[in-house]
C-alpha cells in the first residue's frame, strides 16, 4: 500500500501534523514510538502549552495520543533507517527491514541523535552499521560489539548473540542489562573507532576491543543519514517557512529544524508542514 503520507516521529511535532492530515482526508501512517515521545513524557511539569497549565508530561502525552487516535491516526512502532527519494513516491526502510511507501514524506525525528564518535562517519558501511537486522548476515560466525543508548538496544544484542560468534554490548544507559548469558556486557564509555580500510577495534577509555563490525544503536539517526542529500544547516535540517525541504515532497518539523526546542512551536510547525502536504499532493494530481 502506498500511503498519501508517512510522518516519521511521534513527538508533538509529528502527531500535530498527522492530525490535520487526517483531518484533510489524507491516508497517513505515523512511524515512531507508541508512548508518544520521551521528551514529552518524562516533563515533570509543564507550564507553557496553551490551554493546558501545570500538565505532566505523562498525562500531555497521553492527551495527545487521544487526540490522535480519535481521529483515526495510524501509529506503529518502528524506526526508519533510510528514506529513499524514488522522483513521485518515497520508499523508506525500517530497521526491521521492512519497505514503507508514500507520497510525502514529514520528518518530525526531535535532535536525539547526539555526536558521532570519531571514526563514526569515516567507516560508516565499513565496519560501522546502525542496523542490526539490516546488516545481520554480514556478521555471521563473526565478533561484534555493539554500544546501545537504551534498553530497547538489548533484544538486538540478544538477536546477534544468534549469530555471530561473539557479541560485547556497550550500554552508555544507567539502567540495570539483562540480556542472554552468550553477551558479553562491558561498561566502559566508548571513545574512537578506529581502523584501517575498514574499522578494526573500539577504544573505550581503558581498553581498545577488536572486533569485525561494530553496532551504535540510538533512539535516532542524524537526518543526513536519514534521508541522502537532504540540505543541512549544521545540526537542523534546512526549511523554508512552509517547512519544505529541499527534496521535493519531503517536508520537516518540529526541534530538528531548529531551536527554540519548545512542544507548542513543534506542533505549530506540525500544522504547516500538514497544509504544505495537502497543497503538494494536490499539484501531483494536477
Ligand atoms: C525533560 C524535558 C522537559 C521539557 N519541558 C518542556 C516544557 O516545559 N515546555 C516546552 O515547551 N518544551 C519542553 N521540552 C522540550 C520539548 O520536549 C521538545 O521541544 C519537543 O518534544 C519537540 O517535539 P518534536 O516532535 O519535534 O520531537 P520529539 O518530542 O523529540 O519527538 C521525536 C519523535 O521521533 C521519534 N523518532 C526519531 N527518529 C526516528 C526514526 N528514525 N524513526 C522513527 N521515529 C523516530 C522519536 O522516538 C520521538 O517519538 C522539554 C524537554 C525535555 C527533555
């Protein structure tokens, strides 16, 4: 099925725009988290959303995925990998490996991306992977490590330890590791990867771990990596005021085109990146 359609990002910025999507009779799918977006739930208190004072995030994000769902809103829990522009349509790439099509395409990832490690760039697809199903079958009978940013990283290590003949995981999380007896967990902050033609080992502050590939999974990819040729302005991606990038049909909101990091200015900017759509679709049927 091809969606009109696909929001990528279930944070303010995304659900706002799915609902005035659905409202303009649009077929649209939201990929992202089912509990909203961290950043909204883990607000102690919040002050500043017009019409509703002295909130907890919790109970906004849950207003919000109300809001949504009443109306229809289709939201599934996955991440995208890769967006590929393909001219009238985009097809996208979970990391479960699934392909996505639409028309249109929002970004609406929030800045949760943090800072390559040195190295990181440099061997990206040799030897450096974000994917541990998309690249699986590359890695078997190998050794591995893997650094994850948080829990949900834990089943992809258990997924490698399946394959690979030895799997070290990284967690740069606080929270207790419970993953199976074949992972080997090491705590120590990664530094460098480093390597030759292709990467070769891992510095963490006390050691360097040797190993054939090596998997940095976070909560989100940087939106260059995200979608190829996308127009950058530093960290953000570039917009216009009607939040078009610079690939056509391909439209952003929300903190990852820019400060101030605020939910009423992402759902705001929700809302335009919507109406922006409509009038794009609209000129394809023309
Ligand atoms: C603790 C805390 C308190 C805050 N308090 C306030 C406050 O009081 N008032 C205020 O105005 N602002 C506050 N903020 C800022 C506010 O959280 C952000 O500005 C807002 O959440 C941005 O919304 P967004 O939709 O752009 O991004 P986000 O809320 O970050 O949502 C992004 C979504 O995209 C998903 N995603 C990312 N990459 C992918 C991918 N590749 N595939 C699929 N899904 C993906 C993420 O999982 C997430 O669901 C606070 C932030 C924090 C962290």
């Amino acid at each position: 099925m091809r969606y009109d359609v696909i929001v990528i990002g279930s944070g303010p910025a995304g659900l706002s725009a799915a609902i005035t999507l659905k409202i303009r009779n649009k077929s649209v799918l939201v990929v992202g988290n089912a509990e909203v977006s961290e950043k909204v739930e883990k607000a102690h208190e919040i002050n500043n959303y017009l019409g509703i004072p002295a909130v907890k995030g919790s109970d906004l994000a849950k207003q919000f995925l109300d809001h949504a769902k009443s109306l229809g809103v289709e939201i599934v829990n996955h991440q995208i990998h890769t967006v590929y522009a393909m001219g009238e349509f985009f097809s996208l790439q979970t990391t479960a490996n699934e392909m996505l099509e639409a028309s249109a395409v929002v970004l609406a990832t929030g800045v949760n991306f943090g800072k390559p490690y040195p190295g990181e760039n440099e061997f990206l697809g040799r030897g450096v992977s974000y994917c541990a199903t998309c690249d699986a079958p590359l890695y078997k009978g190998k050794k591995i490590v893997m650094i994850g940013s948080s829990k949900k990283e834990e089943a992809e290590a258990d997924f490698m330890s399946e394959i690979c003949s030895e799997v070290i995981y990284i967690p740069t999380y606080q929270d207790e590791v419970d993953v199976n007896e074949n992972v080997q967990v090491v705590r120590e902050e990664p530094v460098e990867i480093k390597g030759g033609l292709k990467a070769m080992s891992l510095a963490t502050k006390e050691q360097e771990i040797e190993a054939d590939g090596f998997f940095i999974l976070r909560e989100s990819v940087s939106p260059g990596q995200l979608v190829p040729g996308l127009a950058m302005d530093g960290n953000h991606i570039q917009v216009n005021r009607k939040m078009d990038t610079n690939i056509r049909g391909c439209f952003a909101c929300g903190d990852i085109v820019g400060a101030p990091y605020q939910y009423i200015k992402a759902a705001g900017e929700g809302n335009i990146a919507a109406i922006s759509v409509v009038e794009y679709l609209n000129s394809l049927k023309k």
